[in-house]
C-alpha cells in the first residue's frame, strides 16, 4: 500500500498472462469529503495490505462503495466484495454480465446517473468516440477514469499508461510520457467523426483535469508529474495517436 496523499492510497499487484508474463494490476482507497472511503476497482491484496486497509477503515465498516471502472478488470469482484459485503458493489454492465451472482447496485458507473451519486468526492471522464467494450475481448482502450477531487489524483486502467522499464530497471531508468493504449485504433468506434471526437475529449480532459500531481495506470506504474505535467502529457499523447486517429479518418471520414 502506497499513500500518495492525506486521502489516497494505491495498491499494486500481480497479474500474469498465461501465467508468465506480469503486466501488474491495481486498486485504489480514497477518503471522502465525510471522512468514510471509497474503493476504486477491485483486487485480491496481500495479507499485508489487506490487514492495513482494515485497519484504516474499521474493518471496511467505513467504506460506503466499491467502484469497479474497467469492463474487462472483473477477475477479483468476488473476492473484495467478500472482504467487504456491507459495501455497495458498482459496476460496469459488463461486470453485471460476467458475475450476475453478485449483489451489484442498481446503476452502472459508466451512466452520469451513477456517478453524480459520488460527484462530491470523485470526477468522472469516459472517452468518448470508443466502444467501452468492442466485440474483440483483447481490445481493453475504453474504461471509465477517476480523479479524486480533494488530492488531484488519477486513477486510470489501460486508457492511459505510463511506459516504465520492467522489474529492476523500472527503479532506476526515468519512466516514459503518458500513453493512449495501442489498441485505440480497434476501439473507435466505427462512425465518422469517432476519431475527432476522441481527440476533443483528450483535449478537454487534458485541460480540466490540468494539475493532477499523480496518475495511478493499472498495467504499468504510479507516476508523479509536475504541475503541468498531465496537461502537457495528455497532449503530447495524443500526438503520438495521430497516426491511428488520421487511419480511422481516412476510412471513416
């Protein structure tokens, strides 16, 4: 467990594709403005972190909800929501499809219904002109990003990544700039104006999200960035998409 500010800390774990390759996997806990918490995404923590959470929110008794953000993170739902079972249990419609069994709340996080019921503590973004889920499983661009209000702190899985050196090298090689996942081209949606659209909203979230002081990015690492770090990132990121935006222009119009 890592605690970035007063009211925020992230958790790092494993996640292995076909048992080799770990890409890494996260959850975050924040404080609300009432002093209870909130938990973004789920994952099953080490006995060390999960005894500190504990103790940090009265054995989960302080956590009002668990917010599940990425259609395609849904492998430990059940098992934090069994950590936690008084918490309420959001979702995606995916993670309704994948695990009916669970006693989700009505609403999905992906609806600005749903998230103006925590608009208080947490800020929103879901790119738009891309499939939240697209009919290849492989293709995970699209998911809902958070920003805490009272610390700046983004939360973002696979939409954005930061490029980092694996295992030792990542302590001691400079991390690389924010990037849009590489598999955007495939989640555009397949419309005219999807790519202008995509790139309006990394324009308008690059700017109203400008000051965030760290972006936790599931499949890679936490970066910490300047002050103007997010807004120059998140530009300079879509610059590195354009290629695949201007492709989807030339077919699409």
């Amino acid at each position: 467990m890592r605690q970035l500010s007063d009211g925020f800390w992230n958790f790092r774990g494993s996640f292995k594709i076909a048992g080799v390759l770990d890409v890494g996997t996260q959850m975050s806990l924040v404080r609300r403005a009432n002093g209870r918490f909130l938990v973004l995404d789920s994952y099953d923590l080490t006995p060390e972190d999960r005894a500190e959470l504990q103790a940090l929110t009265n054995n989960g008794a302080a956590i009002d909800a668990i917010l599940n953000v990425h259609p395609f993170h849904t492998l430990h739902c059940e098992t934090v929501h069994k950590l936690f079972p008084e918490a309420r249990l959001v979702g995606t419609r995916r993670h309704r499809e994948q695990a009916p069994h669970l006693r989700w709340q009505d609403g999905v996080i992906e609806d600005a219904a749903t998230q103006a019921e925590f608009a208080d503590d947490l800020a929103f973004s879901v790119p738009e002109g891309v499939d939240l889920v697209t009919q290849d499983p492989s293709v995970h661009a699209g998911s809902v990003l958070v920003r805490h209000l009272r610390s700046g702190i983004v939360h973002v899985d696979d939409t954005l990544s930061v490029l980092e050196a694996p295992g030792v090298l990542g302590k001691v090689l400079p991390q690389g700039r924010l990037r849009f996942h590489p598999m955007l081209g495939k989640a555009l949606q397949q419309r005219a104006g999807a790519a202008d659209a995509f790139a309006r909203w990394a324009r308008q979230i690059a700017g109203e999200w400008s000051g965030t002081p760290y972006v936790c990015a599931a499949h890679s690492a936490v970066r910490e960035l300047p002050e103007t770090g997010w807004h120059e990132e998140v530009l300079h990121a879509l610059e590195a998409a354009e290629k695949t935006l201007a492709k989807h222009r030339a077919r699409h119009g």
